[in-house]
C-alpha cells in the first residue's frame, strides 16, 4: 500500500512536471527594434512591451524592445529575423516594399505595416553663433548629417542629394547618435544637428537647453524637389511651445512612425499586440507626449504604405474601423 502510493505521488509529479515544461515551452517571445534610448521609438517599443506584457497570463507572449540604430537598420533586422516587431519611418516602409534605395539591392516584399504613431519631422539645431538662418545655410559648415544606417541619415541623405550636396559640402560630416549630439553642439564642436523625430524629444530638448541654440526651417530649393518626387514625404511644422524659445511653429518636411513586421509573422501574435495597444489606447498615449493626440483611425490609416498584417486586420474588422 505504501509502495503503491509512493508511485502515485511520483507520477503526479512527473505529469505535472511534464504538464508545466509544455506550457513553458509554449510561450512566445516577441522583439521589437526600436532606436536610440533618448528617441520616441524607444518609448513607443518599451510602451508596447509593456501592455502586451501585461496580459502575457493569457496569452502566453512576452515583449522586449532593446535600442537600435533605427528605421533603416530596423527593416534590414526584420528581414534577417533579428527582430520580429521594428519601428520604421512611412517613407522607409515605402522605399523597401518598392525597391528604391537603400533597398535597391534587395527589396522587402514581405513587410507589412501594424499601425502608425506619431508623425516625425526633420528637425535641425543650430548655434546661435553659427550664421545658419535657413536650411540652405548649412553647406559650408559642421553639421551632424546622422548615424549610418538611422532614418535621420537616410532623409539628410535624400535632401543633400536634391541640394545638390554631398559630405565634401560640409567643414565637418559628423555621423553622431542622437544621444551624443547636444554636448557636440554645446562644446562648439558642431554649428548643427540633424534629426528625423517626433516632438517633444529629448535630444532636442538637451541640445536647445545645453547650447545656445536655435531651430531653424527645413525649407528652400532642395526640398521642394525632395517633395515633388517624393509622395512619401509632406509638409509638416514642428508645434510652437514644445520646447523654450519656440514661439512659433517651424516648417520643416515629415512622414510617420509606423510599426512594422514581415507577413510571416504569427496571426495570433500581432492579434494580440495590437489588441494590447488599443484596448489601452488612453494609457497608452500619457506615456509619452508625443502620443497625446493619437486616434485610432489615424493609427490605422495615416502612414500605412505597405499592406496590413492579416492579424491586425482581423483586430480592426472585429472592431469595426475597416
């Protein structure tokens, strides 16, 4: 009787020990590219993480979103399968799906958009004793033109094109991550800075309240070319009040941030994330100031240049928005 429960015993344990390694061994985990930690990507991935997250007793899925060098080296990861979630600038969605540059070499057919955030906008800090008044005023100088591989160098790279410029136009062509551009700005170092982000953002924050220094128009020849072959681009303004000594809104050229994954990606995982996002919409959009306007039929529409995942999809007609 003794030995016979004894059994009992050992094989309750085993099956529950076998019971639990399958469920363990169900569970998913999910990574999302991102950019620099001072950027709004950053925030918007470790937001993600943190709903889908939150609900992972359910749906067994867990989130993390570490820094990354940003959109254009995002789509490169998600087609290596670095990552399975990135955030990526509208136009670099555009760009890959069509198999223009930097993607000529190798298109990304399979992309495929989730939703779209906030909008970014090309942003340049100058030293107030630099001389640079306008866009047009930076050949000549030591401007930031943006990490290798970010979106930021990507949109400076298309606009020098237009301008008819290239690194030799510049004293200096600094390639800079945004968290080190306002001490170089400070230090006088550089005359400008170059950034393609949503607002408020820290680093712009930091380069105007370090140095003294201004915004300046993104306005001029060169981008109204940029804009006549580029749809993937509009007029934007970076909003007056945001940040000190900004009385006014500063014209400038923009698209959105746009979460993206492949169409191998599972279903029932972008289900589950996009479900996480919206079904905390309202939370979602305090954590972070550049989502405090955020509608959900914007999300789902504006910026979305590649077609949508088929599990976003399915999230989006059970609510009724498609």
């Amino acid at each position: 009787m003794h030995n016979r429960n004894v059994t009992k015993l050992f094989t309750g344990a085993m099956t529950a020990l076998l019971f639990s390694t399958q469920v363990s061994a169900e569970a998913r985990y999910v990574t999302i590219g991102t950019g620099g930690q001072t950027g709004v990507y950053y925030t918007a991935g470790q937001s993600v993480c943190r709903f889908l997250n939150r609900g992972a007793d359910e749906h067994d899925i867990k989130c993390n979103a570490p820094s990354s060098a940003g959109s254009v080296g995002n789509i490169v990861s998600l087609q290596n399968g670095d990552y399975d979630f990135a955030f990526i600038q509208s136009d670099h969605q555009y760009k890959a799906l069509e198999g223009q540059a930097p993607f000529d070499k190798k298109p990304v057919e399979n992309l495929r958009a989730v939703f779209s955030l906030q909008s970014e906008i090309l942003t340049v800090v100058v030293r107030n004793d630099s001389n640079i008044n306008g866009f047009e005023d930076l050949k000549g100088k030591r401007v930031n033109i943006g990490v290798p591989g970010s979106g930021s160098r990507d949109t400076f790279d298309e606009l020098m094109q237009t301008s008819g410029w290239n690194k030799d136009s510049f004293s200096l062509a600094a390639e800079l991550k945004p968290a080190e551009m306002a001490a170089a700005l400070g230090d006088n170092n550089l005359d400008a800075i170059t950034y393609m982000v949503g607002h408020p953002s820290g680093a712009i924050q930091e380069a105007l309240t370090t140095a003294d220094a201004k915004l300046i128009p993104v306005e001029g020849a060169g981008v109204d070319k940029l804009l006549e072959k580029a749809s993937y681009f509009t007029r934007a303004n970076i909003p007056a009040g945001l940040y000190p000594g900004v009385d006014q809104p500063i014209p400038s050229i923009g698209g959105k941030a746009v979460l993206a994954t492949t169409e191998q990606a599972d279903p029932d995982v972008v289900y589950q994330l996009v479900k996480s996002v919206f079904d905390n919409l309202e939370r979602f959009k305090r954590l972070h100031p550049a989502f405090a306007e955020l509608k959900a039929e914007d999300m789902i529409s504006a910026g979305i240049t590649a077609p949508l995942h088929e599990g976003a999809e399915r999230f989006y007609k059970e609510k009724g928005w498609l």
